[in-house]
C-alpha cells in the first residue's frame, strides 16, 4: 500500500465512484486500513478549506 494508491483509493471513495470495498482493493489494503487512513485525512472539525 504506498501513499499514492490510498491517496487514489480514498478520492474514488469519497467521490461515491467506488464502495469502501473496491477502493480498499485498489489502494492494496483491507477496508479498515482504508476507513482508518480515511480519518486521518479528514478535515478537522469547523477547519476552513484552503484557498488555492
């Protein structure tokens, strides 16, 4: 699993394009390392998005 697939893996799921299922096989982890990375790059709470 590198950063880059559940990088992917995560946008895909996010975007409803694929179940946590399918997007844990394309980023190379089990479902609960997905929801788990899932966390871990969410937004904090009330945090403003980045300007770009």
């Amino acid at each position: 699993m590198t950063s880059k697939s559940v990088a992917t893996a995560l946008t895909l799921y996010r975007a409803r394009t694929l179940t946590l299922e399918q997007a844990a096989t394309v980023g190379g982890c089990s479902a609960a390392e997905l929801e788990e990375s899932a966390r871990a790059f969410a937004p904090a709470p009330g945090a403003a998005p980045a300007d770009d």
